[in-house]
C-alpha cells in the first residue's frame, strides 16, 4: 500500500496500526490513529494518506462535509500515487454533486476528465444533472449525450434530460425526435406521450399530434376522460380547435369520454371556432333534444342562417316564438329573414314591421325596402 522506505519509522509504524485497526472494524481508534499522524505531520507522504483515510472513514460514515475536507487536503498536497490522486478528485467531484455545490461539482468532474482514461456513461451523466443545475443547456447537451452514446441501455430518464436539453436551447425538431425514441422505448408511459404531443403543437404539427395522440390511444396509454379534455384544450389553446374538435370525438367514440352537456358544450365551441358548422348544428340539435334551451335555440337559428337553411330556421324560430322568450325579438328577425328566402314576402314585411330593438332595426328597414321594391 506504500512502501516502508518513503515514510519516518514512527509514521509508518503509526499508518500500518490504522490499517489494522481498520481491517479490524475498529473504526474510533482508528480515526484518532490517523488525526494523530496529520497533527504531528512527519511527511508529506504519510499525511497525505492520513488524510486520504480519514476521508474514506468520514464517507463510511455518510459524513459528507467532513470527508470532503479530509480528501480536498490529501488532494492539494499532490503527493499520493497518481492512479490514487486521480480517484481522489474523482470522490471530491462526486462530494460535491451530493453536497449540490454544483459548480464545484462541474470544475472538479472536468478536472478529474482531462486525464481520466476510464470515464463511465454514469460520469457523464453526473456532470449533465450539474450543468442542468447551473442551467447551462449546451454542456448538459453534449455530456448527456455522450453518455447515451457509451451506454445505450440507459435509463429513460436520462434520455428525458436531452429532451429537457434540446428545448431549452430551442431545438425542438431535435427534442421530437428523442422523445420518440422514448415512446417506442415506453410506449406504456404517459408522460412521454404528452410531451410528445405538445412538443408537436408547439411546432404546429396539429396532424402529427393528432396521429400521436391516436397511437397514445391505441396503446391505451389516453383511457379516462381527464387525458382526452386536456389535450383538447392544448389543442385550442395552440389555435387548432379542429384537432381539439377531433380529440374528444375520438374519445366519445371509444367510450372514454361520457356524452354529458358540458363536455358537449365544450366540443361544440371548438367547432364553431373551426368553422365546422354543419357538425356543431347536429350537436347542437342533439343537446335541444336532450333539454331545450332558448339560448341554444337562437345559436342554431344562426347557424342555420349562415348555412342557408331556411326552412330549418324557420321552424326553429317559430318553435322559439311559441314559448315565452326573451330572444323575441332576434327570432322574428331571423325568422323574416328566412320568410325572404322562402318567398314569403307578406309575411316577411308583417314581422320586419314589429321588430323595435334598435340592434335589428336598420337592417329590418333595408329588407322592407327590399320588399317594397320586389312586391309594391
């Protein structure tokens, strides 16, 4: 372990009692032997691997701040053998990470790696979590990535750190393409599936979301109605309200989203925002048939309107007008409006004349001059 010649008798006498000590689980009269020698410091050499010891005994003992200091000591005296001295600052660099002196953790691990020969995907991967710390994307990007390239049988979670990486530098199109290779790696995990997806919105990939999230759902990684309301409304919010239209039909048909009014109030907004009128018109008719709702009722006269389906607006807004109504008076307009169409001009004049809310009257007075103009 050393050689007897390079050390006083006394020293090496003391060192040679430690180890024993120590082989013997002797570990109080062992530390006290070793503080012994660095106090009384007879050489270099033999301080140094007092210290060294001390250090290891220190993180036996999960003493981490105590062994640090022991091993930085033994480190700066630059007297241990130099296979030694190198293992030594590799156990300070790692110190440091337990202890999350982060950067002091980056500047030993890459002191440590300028003359290591054996650096591990594990070291690599330290350093990474380090430089992430420290929020220093490029060097996390480039550690992580060897250490996926030595090891390829790496946790996922360390892929996850690329992805993190790539998009905090905004390499987006790069972070798709990891975290793909999580979802093939784990196509049971719905945290990648997400991320993929909103990854994908992110760059205005609506159908390739849209196909992920059909694969996530093939997988039956999507199954509860929570998943599917979500990814719609991350849809909406990144202005495709078709895909979020499409997303909770997609659960509706395959019985994990359950049909009740809000949810269809919700699919029924995503279509009007996609300008998918003749599908919201069919929902809309089906939520009238479940609970009629005046509101709903004027809702479908528009849409009805806007798609020229007279006939149909003006059934609804008769219906309308049969009960009580505080949309009245928008029904009658509407309903002369499709009178117009229909040819049914005498009746169009008769409710364009009892309209009085001024946000229709303007109008109302240019479809009678229209009237006037057809049928004197």
């Amino acid at each position: 372990m050393f050689a007897k010649q390079a050390l006083p008798e006394t020293e090496y006498k003391q060192l040679n009692q430690a180890f024993q000590l120590m082989q013997n689980e002797q570990w109080a009269q062992a530390k006290d032997t070793l503080l012994h020698i660095v106090k009384s410091k007879q050489s270099k050499l033999g301080f140094s691997l007092a210290l060294y010891n001390l250090g290891q005994l220190e993180l036996q003992d999960k003493q981490h701040e105590l062994a640090l200091k022991y091993l930085q000591q033994a480190y700066d005296v630059q007297y241990l053998e130099p296979e030694q001295q190198s293992y030594t600052l590799y156990t300070i660099a790692q110190l440091q990470c337990m202890l999350l002196k982060w950067q002091a953790c980056i500047n030993k691990f890459e002191l440590w790696m300028t003359t290591a020969s054996n650096i591990s995907a594990a070291d690599h991967h330290a350093i990474s979590i380090a430089y992430a710390q420290q929020k220093e994307w490029g060097s996390v990007l480039t550690h992580i990535s060897t250490a996926l390239q030595k090891d390829p049988s790496t946790p996922l979670e360390w892929q996850q750190l690329k992805v993190v990486a790539h998009i905090q530098l905004k390499q987006f199109t790069q972070a798709i393409t990891q975290n793909k290779k999580q979802v093939q790696q784990a196509p049971a995990t719905k945290k990648y599936w997400r991320q993929l997806i909103k990854l994908q919105m992110h760059q205005q990939l609506f159908s390739a979301a849209h196909a992920s999230l059909r694969l996530a759902i093939k997988s039956k990684v999507l199954v509860n109605e929570k998943d599917f309301m979500n990814l719609a409304s991350m849809f909406q919010l990144a202005k495709a309200p078709f895909y979020a239209a499409k997303t909770i039909i997609d659960g509706i048909e395959r019985g994990y989203v359950s049909e009740h009014k809000k949810t269809l109030k919700i699919l029924m907004q995503y279509q009007l925002q996609a300008k998918e009128y003749n599908a919201a018109i069919d929902l809309l008719k089906q939520l009238q048939r479940n609970e009629y709702n005046n509101d709903r009722a004027l809702q479908l006269v528009k849409l009805f309107s806007r798609a020229h389906q007279w006939l149909q607006v003006e059934k609804t807004s008769l219906t309308a007008l049969s009960q009580s109504n505080i949309h009245s008076q928008s029904f009658i307009y509407f309903l002369a409006q499709a009178q117009i169409h229909l040819g049914k001009l005498s009746k169009a004049r008769e409710n364009l004349k009892n309209i009085d809310d001024k946000n229709y009257q303007q109008s109302s007075k240019e479809w009678l001059k229209y009237i006037s103009a057809i049928e004197p």
